[in-house]
C-alpha cells in the first residue's frame, strides 16, 4: 500500500486571499470571548494540524503567513476548508494560533516537498 | 436595518419586532454572545450545498451556557415567534453544517456550554453538555487515567457527542450506533419546562445514565433528528478499552465483488465475530487521503472508467477495501481473525492486509484510528477530489444483503455519471441494514457543476424513493422532499407532535420537513 502524500501550494488562493483581506476584515467586529484554549499552540494541535499537518490541507506552518490572512480563512473558510466561528475558537485564541502558524519555522520534510 | 446580516429576518416579523428581541436577547446573554453583523456571522455563511448562501443567511447567532439561559432565550423567541436553530458544535458538513433550514433563523449555537457533567468509570457512562467535543472529552478521559473509548464519528475532534447523536450519527466502534448508545437527555421545551427523559424523571435518581427506557412512552428518540425542543444534555455509554485491538483491511479487485462481500460480512457482523460498525469502502473514497482528480484529468464530467482503474492500478487500491477491527483479551482475538481469515480464505478472494503490512498507510492509519476512538480529520481529503468546497451526503439505507447493495451502486453510479459527477461512497455495516453513504462531490465555485448537483440529488431521491428506498438524514435544502418520501401519514404525525410541543413553531421550522407554515 503506497502512500504519496502530496503537498498542495496555494500561492494563488493566498495571494488572493490576502488582497481581499483589507476590506473584508475587521478584528474589533468580533466578540472578545474568554475560551476554553489554553494556547495557540494547543488550537494547531488539535484542530489545524489533523489537516495541515497531514497532508489533507496545504502546509501552513513554516510559511510566514500574515496572521490576517490566518484570522480571515479561519472565519470564513476557503473552498474545502470549513469556517469556524468565535463559540469554537475564541478571537483571543485565534490570534494566538495565528501568530503561532505565522512564527513557526518549517520542518524539514514540508520544506522539501513545498518546492515541488 | 443596518445592523442586521444584510437586512435578514426571520419569515413574516417586522424589523421593529426583531430589534426588539435582539435587545433582549443582549440584556440576556450580554452584547458579545448576541452576534447579528455580517463580519460576525461570516462563518454561519459557509454551507457546502450548491444554493447561494444568502438561502440560509441567520439573521443573528446566539450563544448561551446555561439552561437557565436557554429557557430566557425560549420565552423571548415565543414572545416574538423568533425562529431559533440549535447546533452543538455546528460541524453537520455535508447535512448542512450549521446553516438553518432557511434564511431568516437565528442560530443557537451551544459551543460555549461544554461541561463534562459526570464520566462514571465503572459504569462506563458519561453525562455531558452540547458543546462538549469528541476532542475535549478524550482529553478529560487521558487526564483522569480512564481506560475508556469514545466512538466519533469521522469528523471527530471538532464535531460533538450530543450533535452527532441527536442527528442520529454513526462511528466506527462496536458502539457505532450513536442513538443505541445514548442514555437520557435533559430538553428545554418550548412552554420552558425543563424535561428529564426516562429514569431523570426521579428525583435523586441514580439510574439516569444507565437504563434508557424508563416508564411508559419513551420519549428520547422524538428529540432526535426533529424540532421538539433544545437538548441540554445527553448521557452516553463509554466503551472499556479492550486488552487487544486489531484492525484489518481486505482488498477485493471488481465492483461486482461488493456482492460477495456484503454475503460474507453479514453474518460476521450479526453473530458478532466483527463486532464493529465495518465499513466497505469504494475506490475514490479510498483514494481520498492522497489523490486528487485533476492529478489525472483536467476535464470537466464524470471521471471515466479507465482513470479509476488507473488510480487502483497506481496506488494499489481495491475496487472494494473492507475495514473491520477485532476486539477483546489475546484469546478471543485470536479465535475471531481465525474465524476471518478462514471465511476470506474460503470465499477464494481478497487480499488481507494486518496493521504490520500497512505500516504507515495514510488510509489504514485513519481507518483504525476511527476504529479505536482516536482523532482524526484525514477523511476531510474527501474534499480535495475535485475541491471547491461542494458537498451533499447521499445516505439511503440497504438491507444488508449483496444484492441490494449492487442494485444501489448501479443506480446511483449511473445518476451522478448522468450529471457529470462521481460515486464516491462506502457502507457501514450494522449487523442488518447498512448506511450507503455517497459523497455528492461538486465545486461550488463553478454555476454549471452546482447546478448540476442539486439536479444530481434531486433525481437520486426521486430514483431510490421509487425502488423503495429512503434516505436516513440529509442537508436543509432536501428536507421536505425527504419527509415527502416517507409518506403524509409519518409528515401529520410529526406536524401534529410539532402542534402540541411548540405550538409557536419557534424551534427550527423546518428540520426534518417539520413546520406548521408549511
Ligand atoms: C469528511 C466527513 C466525514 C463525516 N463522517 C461522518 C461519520 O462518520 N458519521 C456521522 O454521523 N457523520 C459524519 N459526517 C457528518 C457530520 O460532520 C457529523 O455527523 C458531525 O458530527 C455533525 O456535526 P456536530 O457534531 O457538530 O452536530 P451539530 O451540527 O451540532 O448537530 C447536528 C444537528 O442536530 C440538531 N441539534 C444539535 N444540537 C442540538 C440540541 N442541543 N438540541 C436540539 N437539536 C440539536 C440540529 O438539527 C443540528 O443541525 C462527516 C462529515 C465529513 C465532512
């Protein structure tokens, strides 16, 4: 049973992701809501990493991607991606893991398999 | 209305009248938990049904933590006939996701209200509130050094035990069942009495979480998969970890094998050989985890034969991949997979692939997995397919016999091949029936294939409704169409429940074609 897990880049879906950004976002419009995580670290353990860890989304970590851009898909979705709203990931907790995704280096296999 | 999700209300109430309750609403659950601007409710606009979202746009989202909140939230929607649309943790993909039935309700979310009332470990029962995730409650269970199992359902570490059960879920345990499993519920009903199911009924009762049935009318199951009133918490049964767990594939090569193999399970499955819910599973469905249509073709349509041979040929993927799990002390383990193995071996096909042989298989990782409580969203690649974000569970029941298993692949390949889409599907096998679980793939960013799939549906209704098959849930957009399907008697009973219940039709018209508008 061979596995060929392969890595999608979305430049393009980023790229337009991030242009959209500034007129769709307003970080103030959400509810300040003390949740339940205990980091951001803890939210990418154990919602984003099951997909962007696994091969099913696009690698995410290692990509210096601009928090807004994380916040925005996050609330929103992106085509495949489901949207979660505050009552799941509160704003604080989702400016944590954003800033986590955004500061956190590549690991070394994801950096290999991005370039192809 | 400025301060409104783009001017939606709910069906027949003035701007004025909602203002209103809004206002309430706030004074209740304080400003942040009453969200009614668009940038707030951006996440309650993503649906993967090929409908513009503007069909189930909210007109505002609620979040509450008590049932003392919930019963406030009652009485002040009775007071305006505010429709209100209850989620646990709101990850119905696929049947809807947390959109309303239609545009214009005001989503109640009970994310926030997640306590984990009462795990008992040697009972091996649990009490919990809506918003507790599969996720938190396997974390609580490793924390307390429980040695129990939770049995989720694919989507597991997001989605939660009271939604998924209340909409009449499936996993892949032995306790697959998710509504068997289930053990008393405590409902807001609409008059904002408070009511405890079966033994909750008596006071100090200690018996609540651990025989279901109670006295007289068993009432449970008319709170599922309906609109009878707002579930604030549900006990359910924990599987004891079992000493050994040993998950298995077979690979059978054609499509007509699926026959045989329904033949052979069957009976593995109802003498309790394979005590889990086994699933039987179809080539782009196996596939999902690392292959992607366009890594093929490019072209629009169906994807032609010679591709999924291609695939199978490529990635060694059966036409057919059967996923059991035996579960017991060493002994018992080692008699069951005798018992398998001999059945397989006497069948004279199939290959059997053992937990070693797969070694770090993306598809039998996940499949096990699921098969003994673990978390995980791998079976999200189903959506990289063919991508865009579009999905519809077609989910009729077989009678667990080969035969009628084939019949329902042939219709429904031929129905989707027709509308330019794929069979993407498995069955799950409990003991006599089986869910036949098609994933109606599409992309939502293109009109035509859109319009396509809801056409798709629609004639997959129409078509297995005429050969006397139902479907056992489905999204907001079809539920009408399928309440139609089990005939006007079962819709007046329903609507007559609905009368006496919620005379204000307040909570979620529409859900399961219930609703006294229409
Ligand atoms: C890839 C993939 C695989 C999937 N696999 C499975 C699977 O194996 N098995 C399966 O069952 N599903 C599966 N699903 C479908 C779905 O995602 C799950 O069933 C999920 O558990 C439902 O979401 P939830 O738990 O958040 O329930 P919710 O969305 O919270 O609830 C579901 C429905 O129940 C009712 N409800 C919820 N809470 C209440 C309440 N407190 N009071 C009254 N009514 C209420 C509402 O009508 C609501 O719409 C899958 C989806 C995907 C995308």
């Amino acid at each position: 049973m061979a596995v060929s897990t392969r890595w999608i880049t979305t430049k393009w879906s980023l790229a337009a992701g991030i242009l959209g950004l500034a007129c769709l976002l307003s970080l103030a419009a959400w509810a300040e809501v003390n949740g339940s995580w205990k980091n951001g670290e803890e939210v990418y353990a154990k919602v984003c990493g099951y997909c962007h860890q696994t091969g099913i989304g696009p690698v995410i970590k290692g990509r210096k991607l601009p928090p807004e851009y994380t916040v925005h898909v996050v609330r929103n979705g992106l085509r495949a991606m489901p949207a979660f709203p505050a009552a799941f990931i509160d704003d604080k907790a989702l400016r944590e893991v954003a800033g986590y995704i955004s500061k956190s280096a590549a690991e070394q296999k994801q950096e290999a398999e991005n370039e192809r | 209305m400025a301060t409104n999700n783009h001017n939606v209300l709910p069906r027949g109430i003035e701007p004025s009248e909602f203002l209103t309750a809004v206002e309430k609403f706030k004074a209740l659950l304080g400003a942040e938990n009453v969200l009614t601007e668009p940038s707030q409710l951006a996440p309650y606009m993503k649906i993967m049904m090929p409908v513009a979202e503007s069909e189930h746009a909210p007109s505002a989202a609620l979040t509450a933590t008590t049932v003392e909140q919930v019963q406030g939230i009652v009485k002040i929607c009775n007071e305006h006939k505010i429709p209100i649309w209850t989620v646990s943790t709101g990850r119905n993909f696929g049947y809807g996701t947390a959109a309303p039935h239609h545009r214009g309700q005001v989503i109640l979310n009970l994310n926030k209200m997640n306590k984990i009332i009462e795990v008992d470990p040697v009972l091996c029962t649990a009490l919990v509130e809506p918003g507790v995730t599969y996720q938190q409650l396997v974390d609580y269970l490793k924390e307390k050094g429980y040695k129990l199992w939770v049995d989720p359902p694919a989507p597991s570490a997001i989605a939660s035990p009271v939604g998924n059960t209340l909409d009449r879920g499936v996993g892949y345990t032995p306790y697959a069942e998710h509504f068997m499993f289930s053990c008393g519920m405590e409902v807001v009903l609409a008059n904002g009495e408070v009511l405890r199911t079966a033994m909750g009924g008596i006071p100090n009762s200690n018996t609540w979480q651990t025989f279901k049935w109670g006295y007289g009318p068993y009432l449970d199951g008319i709170f599922t998969q309906s609109n009878y009133g707002i579930v604030t918490k549900m006990g359910f049964w924990l599987m004891p970890e079992p000493p050994v767990f040993k998950p298995f594939a077979i690979k059978y090569d054609k499509d007509e094998d699926i026959e045989d193999l329904v033949e052979m399970f069957r009976p593995l499955s109802i003498n309790g050989i394979i005590p889990n819910g086994v699933v039987l599973v179809g080539t782009l469905w196996e596939a999902s985890p690392t292959v992607r249509r366009s890594d093929y073709t490019t072209e629009k349509g169906a994807t032609s034969k010679a591709i999924i041979q291609r695939i199978r040929d490529e990635h060694q993927i059966g036409a057919w991949t059967a996923y059991g799990a035996l579960y017991g002390t060493q002994e018992q383990v080692d008699v069951n997979w005798r018992i398998v193995t001999d059945t397989v071996k006497a069948a004279g096909k199939g290959i059997i692939v053992t937990e070693e042989e797969a070694g770090d298989d993306i598809a039998f990782t996940y499949r096990a997995d699921l098969m003994r409580g673990n978390m995980t969203l791998v079976e999200f690649g189903l959506y990289n397919w063919r991508g865009g974000g579009g999905s519809m569970w077609f989910a009729p029941v077989s009678q667990a016999k080969g035969s009628e298993t084939r019949k329902q692949v042939e219709l429904a390949t031929r129905i989707l091949n027709k509308h330019g889409l794929d069979y993407v599907g498995e069955f799950i096998v409990t003991q006599r029936a089986l869910h036949h679980l098609i994933d109606v793939l599409y992309d939502r960013t293109d009109p035509e294939e859109m319009k396509a799939a809801y056409a798709c549906f629609d004639e997959l209704l129409d078509e297995f409704t005429k050969h006397g098959y139902g479907v056992y849930r489905v999204n907001p957009e079809f539920m009408h169409k399928v309440a139609d399907s089990f005939g006007p008697t079962q819709r007046a009973v329903n609507k007559t429940l609905k009368r006496a219940l919620d005379p204000n039709n307040i909570f979620a018209p529409g859900k399961s074609g219930i609703d006294l508008e229409s």
